[in-house]
C-alpha cells in the first residue's frame, strides 16, 4: 500500500483476464512492438501470464487499475520479473515503485533468492532501467534461454532474506 495524492494505492493477487487488465497489457504489447522489433519483445500476453508458475498482482486505486506486475518461477530460488506497466494516466504517482517493492517483498516471502529481468535498451525504456537500478538491480548476462540482444538489458538482484 503507497499513500498518494489521490488516495492509497492497493496491490492484491488479480488475473491478467480481466478485461481492464487486458487492455493495460494490449497497451504494454503495443508500447513493446512499438519501440523494439519483433523478436526482441518478450512481453507475455494475458493468456500467459495466466499460467503456471506465474503469479500476477495488480496496483488499483478504487476500482481504477494503476499497473500490473508478476513473478515467473525460473528455477528453485530464481524468478524473473514480467509484465511491469503502469498505466498512463497513473504515471509518476509512484506505482511502478510500490509495485516492485511488494515483488520485491513477494519474492523473499516465495524464499526466492535471485530475481531477474529483461527490459529494452532503448531511450523509451530508460525511466523502468533508473527504476530497478534504484532498487539494487545490476546488468547481469542474458539468462534461462535468453540471447544476447543488442535490443534487450538484462538484470539481476539477489535477496536478502529480509
């Protein structure tokens, strides 16, 4: 929960099948082809992000969806990051930050000791790189099944078990 100008943002367990989820993930698919060529998006569609291993959480002010995030199992201790979108018309109120911290805390609750990501090298992504980099997330290389990709910043953080 993060206090914000306009009220207290609630994150809770949520599917991606919502139909308000759904189009905030159309909108993060779009942004995703939009900005990097085809083969170097790896933004799962609602359908994955529904399935096994993957557990998925959204930030809602009211009813008003703010972003969405979720956690895919890699490995016993390891989880990547996928599908961080903040809404538009909530950016720069902080959801981004009170989403990847309640990963961060799901993930050490999960005893997960390793979180991982991919996310876009270019400028449009610059402002999700600052993101994680503030919360202690370094370059690492591409990881479970990745390739190099000029396109593609991949980073790592280990937990502690706090």
């Amino acid at each position: 929960m993060a206090g914000t100008p306009g009220g207290t943002i609630l994150i809770g367990r949520d599917t991606p099948e919502r139909e308000d989820v759904q189009q905030l993930l159309d909108e993060h698919l779009a942004d995703m082809y939009a900005t990097s060529p085809p083969e170097s998006v790896h933004a799962l569609d609602p359908a994955a992000l529904a399935g096994p291993g993957i557990s998925f959480w959204t930030a809602r002010e009211d009813s008003q969806l703010l972003g969405c995030a979720a956690l895919k199992r890699l490995a016993p201790g390891d989880a990547e990051i996928k599908s961080m979108r903040t809404a538009n018309a909530a950016r720069g109120r902080g959801v981004a930050s009170a989403l990847l911290r309640h990963l961060l805390a799901e993930a050490r609750h999960s005893g997960y000791r390793r979180l991982f990501l991919e996310t876009g090298s270019q400028a449009f992504f610059a402002p999700a790189r600052r993101l994680y980099a503030r919360h202690g997330f370094t370059d690492c290389p591409p990881f479970a099944g990745y390739e190099p990709d000029p396109n593609s910043v991949f980073m790592t953080l280990q937990l502690d078990a706090g």
